[in-house]
DNA sequence: GGTTAGCACTCGACTGTGATGAGTGCTAAC
DNA sequence: GTTAGCACTCATCACAGTCGAGTGCTAACC
C-alpha cells in the first residue's frame, strides 16, 4: 500500500520523533542520509503520507508529526527490535537470579525493573488465583469474638482475612470445621469451591457441629472475594513526568486517578491478550491515556494466562527498545514459572 | 510577645492566604470587618510583623504572606478549632461502623475517607508488628523443594513467605519441627523470636530431626524479617495536583518520589511522637517536603504506638479543620483498638 | 516522468513596550 | 494613636514587531 521511499520516509520520521519529541521537517530528514531524497521531494512525499492518514501537521509551518495510525504502521511494519544491551540484559536477568520466595516477589520486582530501564511507567497485574486450587485452610481464633482465616492456594498464594466467631461456638467446634474443610475440600478449584461448600460440605458439617447454618455463612465469607481479589505493581510512577507531553498538570491528574484506581486498572492492563500486544492511543480501554501507549506481555503456565505486565509511556514511545525487552522477559517469565510450578 | 492587635491580623492574614493562595493585602483585612482599622493602620502592622519574622513579601508592590513561623505561631496561638459538620462527623464514624475485618483495613479505610474530607494525601502506616507475639506457625510443602511459611501474630496479623526447602528433609520432619516450633514459641514477642530459637530450639529439635543446621537456618531465614516489614498506605496522591503552589512539574516530581519510597516515608511519618502533631515546613524531616505541612496522629493500644496516619499538604493548608479530624479520627481509632484488641 | 532549486508565504515563539492596577511606605493632618 | 493622601514599585497583560523553521507551489532540470 505505501511505497518503499514512502516506508522509509515515514519510519525517519517516527524514530525523529521519538527521540526529540519535535515535529520533523524535511530538511532533517534529508540531512540524515538514510533517505537520498532532497528536502522537496520528501515535502511531498509528506504531503501524500497526511493525506493517507500516517502524519499529522499540528500548524502550517510546522513539521509531521506521527498520526496514531502512522505510529500503528510503523509497529506493525517498521520498528527495528535492536538488540538490548548486555547491561539491559543483565538487569533483566537479574530478576530470575535471585533466590526464589515469592511468586508475587518475582513480577513486582520484574515491574520495578522495567520501569527502571525504560523510564516510562510499569503496570504488573499478580497472579491470577482463580484457576488455583486449595492447598489448606486455617483458622486461628485470636479471641473469643474473632478468628484469622488462611487460605492457601497450590501456586503458595496466601490470602487471609480477620472473620468474627458467630456466637456459641466453641474452639474444638471450629477445629473440626477445619478438618472437615480441609479433608474435602483440598485441591478443589478456588472458583468452585463455593458450589462444592454446599453440595457436600453442609451435611457433613451438621455431624460435628451445632450451628451449621452460621457456620456456613461464616465460611462462605472467607471464600467469598478470594478468587476475584488481585494484586496491582505499580511502578515508575513519576517517570511519565519527565516526558514533555506530560508538562501539563491536567493530563497528569487524569492519568494519575487512573494509576490509583485499582478496577481500572485491572481492567485496562488485564484485558490485554496473550503474548505481547501494543496498544497505542485510543486503542487503549480507557480514556485517560488516549494519548499514551502501552504494551504489554502476559505470563503463562501450560498455556493459561496467569498475569500480565505493562509498560506504559507516551504514544512517542521507544516501541523498538521496549517490545524487545517485552520480549526478552515473556521468555524469562515463561522459564521461571515452569521452574516454579514443576 | 504580640499585641492583641497584631495577633487579629496575623491570624487574619494567614486565615485569607489559605483560603485565596494569594498574597494578602492591608485593604481585604480592613474591609473584612473583625479588624477594625483603617488599611494605614494595618500596614504599619504589618511591617512589623513581616520584622519580628511572622510574615513574607514575594515583591515590594505584593501583600503578605505567612512565614514558617507565622505558621508557627498561627497554629499554636490561633487557629479555631471549628466543628466538624455533621456530614463530616458521619464519614468519619462510618470506617468504624463496618464489620471489622482486618486491622490493616481500618488503617487504610480510614486514610482513604481523610484524604478524601481534606482533599489533601494521606498516608498511613499500618500496625508495627514488632511488639506482637507469635500467635501460630505453619509450614506447608508445595512440592519437593518449596514450602509456605506463614506467621501469624496475635494480633491477626498474617505474613507469608516462600522457601526453599532443604534437600534432604522430608514431609514428616516439616512436620515435626513446626510441632515444636509452635509449642515452644508462640507467645513469645516476634523481636525475640530469633534469640529464643537458637536458646531452646536448636537441641530440642536435634531429638527429632536429622539436618537440624539447615533447618534452623531455613527457619531463620523466615523469621528474619518479619520484625521490620511494615505496610504503607498512600491516599489522595493526586489531591495535591489541585492545589496552586504544586502547578510546577518539578515540585510535584520530588514529592512523588518521596511517596514511592516506601523507607523514606516510613521515617518521615514513623517518627513521629505520640498524639497529634503538627510539622511545618522544613520541620519536616526531609527536604522534598520542606514547602509541605503533615499533620499526624498516633494509634496506641495501652499507650503502645502501633502505627502514624498522617495527611499531607501545603503549608498553606487549612489547620484548623484537618487538626480537628485528627482529634476526631484519634479518639476513635482509641477506642476501636480497645475493642479490637480487648 | 520523476526530482530538485527557488521563492513567497504561514505561523508559532520570542522580545520589547506601554498601560494597568494592586499594594506599599511615608508624611502630614486629625 | 489613627488615618487620609500620595508618590512609588512591580507583576501582569495586551499588543506589535521580528525571527526563523518549515511549508506548498512552480518552473527548471536530468
């Protein structure tokens, strides 16, 4: 559909772009000496490219710059994924080296890296615990009136929450409540856990203890929220205000109550697909960054998505550097969750 | 050391600047009616105070402004405690009428609604865990080589940590060693846990177990941190984008990277002392917010500081109504905390 | 026909100037 | 001790003029 000297016209343009953050003129991108073309040639090369949609022209006498359409082109067709550096790679590498304890350790740091090493903002969905299934079930009275619950998850997700005692029960009451949830329920599903709860749990329980129904309501709160709740890293927050689009402070607020926002957010980072997906401008789920682009890249055990991370800057952004890295640790990711899960 | 006439003016002047933001001139003060003099009269005034330190001048042609010190003495001679509006009252009341869950939840709820009633940031830090006991210990094996560990104090408070499990050492040693870990140990202060486990556990566990070295280092290891290990919880970051002194991209950078910094904030809000306080300016105890005000209040139990909330400001902020919330806020948490914790 | 030099034109960014007005300090009168 | 009056200061704003980067178009060139 373009011209090979309309490609190379427009990918100058891009990388001018990205890296100076001005519209490009002509004469810049003839003195390059990649494009052998004079300045008027290219002027109506740019011309026919704003026509078709790729530029944009913020006033007359003003350089192009990148449309969202011309940024998408040149993801799609353009970019050069560079090798990363052997300090980029050794950092990112850095992560998988340390000694293992948490899963949620792992991606929270690996957030904190990439927003180190892109200067943009990073997003890190944890792990989902949907698909997990029990481990173990605890619950430990503190006091008369309330207990801490535990649940435990076969990926070592530990979620738990303070319940109150529904009145006359008794410790050892609770202790076989334990025992009975423990024996059948371990190894089920957390998303059917709560089905299972009264398909088998509810007769069972009434031949140990008194107050089934209270019981049951108890329980049922425990496994309520469990397996929707979901951890959020952000990372590199203030990094978006060293961009120059990002100057004013009315783009920044509307971004920034999206950042603290955690459904949103979930939402917007957590739709995207598996692998690594760009989304640049109004592609993006959620207006406040219409303006920015992310990209983001999943992680997968056995080819069910767990969680996702994302990297999110101005639609100027460095795609090459960033989708590479992107990239680079999809692989590392997708090593170390075989590791972790066996 | 002021004349009543000075002292009116003086709390005039800083009550209009936090009202308008804008410098104060003798004109507004004269025409506001409590001040009965004539604008020459309050200029004299003011030039005295603007020598005894108590105001500032941007410009020759400018009104005043408040100094630090006027500040000073505004909060500690001056401001009206007015009451809380009804509606403010019912907010505030509402974190506690909740069904108690967690206590980090009231913490972070409550940081929530403050920052929401001030439109300023608040930040909280979440019970100290130091000074409470072990209440149980649990080890719990995922496959061959990693395990879940998870301490829980008395005071419901849960922390999890994954580890790697010694080779050699089998489901049934695991077992054994957290039976004598739990009958041993709970009960005992988390900040002597580790003294106590080399004094009485090291040759009782040898009765049971082969590699005792490695598993008391795996334990250690464990135990380790969870002394120190503090949960911060930020509110309303994006608050202070409303106010006019932070219009300036850079003001805004230094102050969110102190946000992010989790240690950094620790210190800043931690120490400070029992009850409520009020820092001003370069009072603070670190330079990103020597423009900023913090107000914070303590949370105690038997007058034991567990935790700080603290909101954060310009010090043009309005004292008078956030000081009250805190007094509020505190006596409230008070008696939460009686409940809570019997 | 594609390419390029030349040129008039556009328009934002910057600079300098003058007007405006809020606010002051000082003096003298009350 | 208080206040009216007045000259003075200085940030802010609107306006005009200059500059220069960059364009679009035309005509010449290969």
């Amino acid at each position: 559909m373009l011209t090979e000297r309309q490609r190379m016209i427009l990918n100058a343009i891009v990388d001018d772009y990205i890296r100076s953050a001005e519209p490009v003129g002509s004469r810049s991108i003839s003195k390059r000496g990649d494009v052998g073309y004079s300045p008027a040639t290219i002027r109506n090369e740019m011309a026919d490219l704003e026509e078709l949609g790729f530029l944009e022209q913020p006033h007359t006498s003003a350089g192009r710059i990148p449309s969202h359409k011309g940024y998408r082109y040149y993801v799609d067709h353009l970019v050069r994924l560079d090798n990363l550096s052997i300090d980029e790679v050794g950092r990112l590498k850095s992560v998988f080296a340390e000694k293992i304890t948490a899963m949620e350790e792992i991606v929270q740091h690996t957030a904190s890296i990439l927003s180190q090493l892109t200067n943009y903002t990073s997003i890190a969905l944890g792990p989902e615990v949907f698909n997990a299934s029990l481990r173990h079930f605890q619950l430990l009275p503190l006091n008369e009136e309330t207990a801490v619950a535990i649940v435990v998850t076969n990926t070592g997700h530990v979620e738990n929450k303070t319940v109150p005692i529904p009145p006359g029960i008794s410790a050892s009451e609770l202790e076989k409540v334990v025992n009975v949830l423990n024996t059948k329920l371990v190894g089920v599903p957390l998303f059917k856990l709560r089905a299972q709860l009264y398909n088998e749990i509810g007769q069972e329980l009434s031949k140990y203890v008194s107050h089934v129904q209270e019981m049951m309501t108890m329980v049922e709160s425990i496994l309520a929220d469990d397996s929707s709740h979901r951890e959020v890293y952000l990372s590199g927050t203030t990094n978006i205000l060293a961009q120059p689009e990002f100057q004013d402070v009315d783009k920044i607020k509307t971004i920034w109550e999206l950042l603290e926002e955690t459904p949103a957010l979930i939402k917007v980072v957590g739709s995207a697909p598996t692998g690594i997906q760009v989304r640049i401008g109004q592609e993006n789920l959620h207006e406040a960054i219409s303006n920015c682009s992310m990209i983001t890249a999943t992680y997968t055990i056995d080819g069910q998505t767990l969680g996702t991370i994302g990297v999110l800057g101005p639609t100027r952004m460095e795609y090459g550097k960033v989708i590479n890295m992107m990239n680079h640790l999809s692989g590392q990711l997708a090593l170390f969750m075989r590791r972790w899960y066996k």
